[in-house]
C-alpha cells in the first residue's frame, strides 16, 4: 500500500508547473548512450573472449546476446 509523505515534507516541495514544466528527455538519451556503450563493449569482450580466445560458445552467451539485442529494442521503443 503507498502512504502519503508527511505534510512537512510536501510543504518543502516546490509548486508543481503545468504550465511550462521542465523536460529531461536529453538527460535519459545520454544516461542511455552511456549504459548502451558500456553494454556492448561488456558483451562484445566476452564474445570475443569465449568465442576467439577459448574457441568455445555456451548456451549463456546466445542468451546474453538476446538479451542486448532486446535491450536496445525495448530503449529505441522508450525514446520514440
């Protein structure tokens, strides 16, 4: 169940604007290029690493890959 926060602490909120309210598109666009980065380069040291190094591929690895692969559909369909 979600409370209510202690009037104390709603008094201490600024008002709320709808008039012209602040964005922060730019901000999650740059948190997302960010993580997108750190990701692939992640994953694809790992691929390289099992697949070129140790020349063998689990069943982890293709899920790894599927799972970056959905990741950036799911954040291409949040940023639209």
């Amino acid at each position: 169940m979600i409370h209510k926060p202690p009037n104390f602490l709603m008094d201490s909120w600024p008002p709320p604007n709808f008039v012209n309210p602040e964005k922060h598109g730019a901000t999650f666009k740059v948190v997302d290029i960010v993580f997108s980065v750190a990701i692939l380069a992640v994953s694809g040291l790992r691929i390289y690493a099992r697949g070129f190094v140790l020349r063998e591929l689990a069943i982890d690895d293709v899920f790894m890959g599927i799972a970056v692969v959905r990741y950036r559909f799911v954040l291409l369909w949040l940023t639209t």
